[in-house]
C-alpha cells in the first residue's frame, strides 16, 4: 500500500461519485498540481462509491483509481467506502476538501463532522459552509460563490491559490495559528451544527412555546 508522510500536509475527500462534486477538479491542471504532488508536501486521500447502474460515477472513480497509481507517494484511493471508513477519514486528515458545483450541494454533513474533530474544511460557498466559514479563522472558502459558465476554471484557480497561498503556508510555518483554526473549527461545528443544538431550539421555538401558548389559552 502507499507509504504516507505524517508530517506532511493531508487532504481528504470523501462523497459519492458524482459529476457535480467535482472530485477531479484539483487534478485539472497537471502543470501546477502535479509538481506539488512529486514534492512530498501534498497528500491526498479519496473515497468512495458509484452506483452499480451509473456509467459515469464509474469513471470518476476509475480516474481517482489511475491518479493513486501515478502518484503512489502522495495519492491514494481507498476502496470499500462505507460509514467506518468516512468516521476515519474525518478525524485523520489535516484538511477536508469540498468544491461541488454550486448551487448543487444540499448540506455536505462530511464537512461537519471533519470540523467537530478539529479537521480544517477548505470549501466552496455551497451546502453548509456558507453558514459556517469564517475564512482563515476556522477554515477557508474556495473562491467568491461565482456561478456560470466559467466556474470551473475560476474554482480550480482559486482552489490552487489558496491551498497554494494559505493553508499550506500556514500548516509548515505557523503551527500556533494552525492549533487555534482547529479550536476554533471545533467551537463552531459543536455550536452551529450539532444535534445537541438542533434539538435544543426545537424545544426552544417550537415545544416550549407551544406549552406557553397552551397554558395561556387555558387560563
């Protein structure tokens, strides 16, 4: 199997294969991404699946397959992608990596569970992140939410600069800053997007106000 560093800078990325979550997007430009990767400062981890009838989700995952085979040192898809593997993935990593196509992500809960282990997303503006980011405090955003015709060329431009420009600079030379990204990704995925706070303002704006209103029409 391929023989990571773990001192060097890893990226995860795990989600269906589907088009729209663009998991070839950093790979499509050879000439910028791939001296990274021969560099041994840039580590990439995938997973995951491609329903058995979809023709093209089998490609996507035929290509990660061929990227990890030419990159051995620093690519690497793992097979067999299930709940186990996504909880692994989510608290291993340096970096959680999302860049779907916008507006076509509903959620993205991976993100969020990579933030509550202290994992840093590095995310377009689509699903939660949005909601979530507080750019160079508890992660990054890829890019300016554009959405036309050039969006792929402007995602893969923003994503190389700020990977490039920001997070790895801030991963090799500025551990401090780094740890407290990391804090403060967590405070946020506990308090923004956790279960603990979904069921409390439940109870908050929609039980314990109906008890109120109950109580008061009974008097």
């Amino acid at each position: 199997g391929a023989q990571f560093d773990m001192n060097a800078l890893t990226v995860g990325f795990a989600r269906r294969a589907a088009s729209y979550k663009r998991s070839n997007l950093i790979f499509q430009d050879p000439a910028v991404i791939n001296p990274m990767l021969r560099s041994g400062k840039l580590q990439l981890v995938f997973a995951g699946k491609a329903h058995p009838q979809d023709g093209h989700g089998k490609d996507i995952v035929a290509n990660l397959v061929a990227k990890a085979r030419e990159f051995p040192n620093s690519v690497v898809f793992l097979e067999n992608y299930d709940m186990r593997l996504g909880q692994l993935l989510t608290r291993s990593c340096d970096v959680w990596l999302n860049n779907p196509r916008r507006p076509q992500e509903a959620s993205g809960t991976s993100g969020m569970k990579a933030a509550m282990n202290g994992v840093l997303n590095l995310s377009v503006l689509d699903g939660w992140w949005p909601e979530g980011c507080q750019h160079g405090v508890n992660g990054w955003q890829i890019g300016e939410a554009y959405e036309g015709p050039e969006q792929n060329e402007r995602d893969r431009r923003a994503l190389y600069h700020t990977l490039f420009n920001e997070v790895m600079p801030v991963y090799y030379h500025d551990r401090n800053r780094w740890e407290q990204m990391m804090r403060a990704s967590i405070e946020m995925g506990v308090s923004q997007f956790s279960t603990h706070r979904m069921l409390r303002e439940y109870y908050e704006q929609l039980y314990r106000t109906t008890k109120s209103t109950m109580t008061m029409e009974s008097a």
